[in-house]
C-alpha cells in the first residue's frame, strides 16, 4: 500500500497494539476506523468523524490507499486547542489518513500513543497536494477524462455517459436492482399484446382517473420500445444504486414515487386535454438524477466526442451535467409544446427532476444535524473527562 500524498511504500508501525500505516518519507499515517477507536481518548471524536464522512457525501479528499475510491475531507474541531483539522476518511473500506501532525491533534489516550518518528512534527500544508487534484469544469485532456473501467467504453460509444470516480457502495442497490427487473419484466409481459396494454394501463392527462388513478403508478413502468427500456435502465442503474445507498431503501422508494408523481402531473398541467398515453420511468429517474448531481457534485460525468476513428474524451462535474440536461428539457418542453402526436414528455421530465434537488438539500440538512449532535456530544464528553 503507498502513500497517499506522495506514493511511497508505507510502513507497517504498532503503537498501543493497533496497527498504524506510516509513511517514512512525508510522514503521513493511515488507520482503520477500529484502530482509531483504539488510540483517541474516546469514542465521541471517532463518532463525530465518521457522522460527518457518512453524511458529507461529498469526496472531496484523495484517492483511498486501500479501495482506490475517492474519500471524503472531514473537518472537525479538537474541544482542546478549537482549531479544525482536516482529515480524510474512506466510508467505503473505513481508512482514515491523517497528514503530518494530524493525528497528534486529535484526543490521544496517552502521549506514548503518538508514533515517535511524527512526534513534535509542524503540521504541514497539503494545500499543493489538493490543489493538484482540482479539476477544471470542462476536463477536455483525454487521459484525465477517460473513464475508469473498460466496460464504460461501450455506452460511451452509444453516445451515453459514464460515471467517473463514482462514490464507492457499502451495500447491494437492491431497490435499484427490482426496480430495473420490474422495468424489464413488464416490458416484457406488455409485448404480449403491446398497443392495447399501453393504451390500457399508459397514463393520459385527458382521462387521469381511469383505473382509480392506477396509471398514475403503472405508466412509470411502461415502456415504448427496446431503445426506450435500455436507456431508462442505463441511467436508473448508473445513478441509482448511489442514491439508493445514500437515502436508505425507504426514503430512496419514496423519492422514486414523489419524482413520478409530480412528473405526471407536470406533464397534466402543460397538456391535460392530450389523449396520447404518457409511459416511460424516466420521470422518476429524473429525480435520481437530480439528487445524485446535488448529492456527489465533485463526480466527474465523462462522454466521448468521436468522428468516424477519431475519438476524445471530455467530462465536467456531475452538477453541470445535470443542469445542462435540466435546461435541455426546459427548453425542448416550450419548443415542442405546440407539437401535435406522440414525442418526448420533456415537462414531466422538469417535473421529476425538481423532488430530487428538494430530497438531496433535505437529506444535507438531516445530516448537518446528525453531525452537530455527535459533535456536541464528543465536546461535552471531551469536557467532562478535562475536568
């Protein structure tokens, strides 16, 4: 394992029984969430730490040692001195590193807990090391821009995005995942006598209550075509699983219905004499997308620009991609509005994409206080055990 701030080979140290990760060059330490249990003085700054890493995210710190993922830059305040130190911590495989004189900062047991080689060492800045890993809006050099897996050159080929530096996952998408299989499998059962199930079970603003209002729900898994279906599911699954492994099943469930929801009757309000059936998840997945841009803005959203052989890469963050499509389908929504006949439901696209920005500043919110207890709570205790 190398160094994260200068990729030297780190050395395996000992301190209290708990194994450090020391780098003998820039004297730089990295340990396990478990570990760091073991050296602080408690367990409240351990807490703090990770309520905030858990529920920042926003990665903005380096690239993990362990798991090769993008870590989050948590600061939190020592009860002791009042300054902010700033530390990066890895919620996928649970690595925090700590820069030099870092770790003496935090609440140490004992003083003998201080790996002797960092000892009486000045913090030094890292500010040249972040500031290496700032990225321009619009990243058009091809190497920095070119997409982590192999697997992403083929929808990259079909014109679609792909994520790069995406936030690791600590559990399986298992929503994302039935929601996708319910997609297809509907798709599936509706070739069977295609035109009618549409025209059945596809939501039409004119005649809204049919069914009981059951097209509300039953028109998001419906879809036009195969081309239809796979660019829904490439998106929902891209996108989703994050989001689902951010939110939590519940609240992810109930931002995949709110998203529908309020696409439908978007698309009602800007056309409710049409009797042209409206179907398609991309309602709801316009939600996902716009939480996830909110939630994980420092995620590179990367496309391939190709001419017959000659191709390039270029990305630009996640948030941009994202208000670029939101204006897209603004503005297509007023262009076509006189259409007559089938097309794209752009508004209700508008309309899915607006529950997504309010659930991901709702969850910021949430987690903002999450983190404030555990802080106050790690100050309070840190002051009682002073006194």
């Amino acid at each position: 394992m190398n160094c994260l701030r200068c990729g030297h080979l780190l050395k395996n140290k000992i301190v209290k029984g708990k194994l450090v990760f020391q780098c003998e060059h820039c004297h730089s330490q990295g340990v396990t969430l478990s570990a760091l249990r073991g050296l602080s003085s408690g367990d409240q700054f351990v807490n703090a730490l990770w309520y905030q890493a858990k529920f920042s995210a926003y990665p903005l710190g380096g690239i993990c040692p362990c798991c090769k993922q993008k870590m989050s830059l948590v600061s939190v305040q020592n009860p002791t001195t009042k300054n902010n130190v700033e530390i990066d911590v890895c919620t996928a495989c649970q690595f925090i590193w700590f820069d030099p004189g870092e770790l003496e900062s935090i609440p140490q047991k004992t003083q003998e807990n201080v790996a002797p080689a960092v000892r009486n060492l000045p913090p030094q800045s890292t500010k040249k090391y972040r500031a290496s890993e700032k990225r321009p809006l619009l990243d058009t050099d091809n190497e920095s821009a070119e997409p982590d897996s192999a697997w992403q050159y083929l929808p990259a080929l079909l014109g679609l995005p792909v994520e790069k530096n995406a936030p690791a996952k600590t559990g399986y998408p298992l929503l994302t995942w039935g929601t996708a299989l319910l997609c297809i499998a509907v798709f599936i059962l509706s070739l069977t006598d295609y035109r009618n199930i549409i025209n059945s079970w596809g939501y039409i603003p004119a005649q809204w209550t049919r069914h009981g209002g059951l097209t509300f729900i039953t028109s998001m898994f419906l879809h036009g075509g195969i081309g239809h279906l796979i660019g829904n599911m490439y998106f929902l699954l891209i996108f989703g699983d994050n989001v689902e492994d951010l939110m939590g099943r519940i609240k992810y469930l109930i931002l995949i219905l709110i998203s529908g929801l309020c696409a439908t009757l978007t698309h009602t309000f800007f056309d409710p004499a049409s009797t042209i059936p409206c179907i398609g998840a991309s309602g709801f997945i316009s939600g996902i997308i716009a939480c996830y841009a909110v939630s994980f803005p420092q995620v590179r959203i990367t496309f391939m620009y190709r001419i017959f052989l000659f191709y390039r890469w270029f990305a630009i963050p996640a948030w941009g991609a994202a208000a670029l499509w939101f204006l897209y389908q603004v503005a297509m929504g007023f262009l076509t509005a006189k259409a007559a006949g089938g097309g794209v439901a752009y508004m209700a696209h508008v309309g899915g994409f607006v529950p997504g920005i309010a659930f991901a500043i709702f969850h910021r919110i949430h987690a903002k206080r999450q983190y404030e207890k555990a802080k106050r709570n790690f100050i309070l205790s840190s002051h009682n055990v002073k006194n």
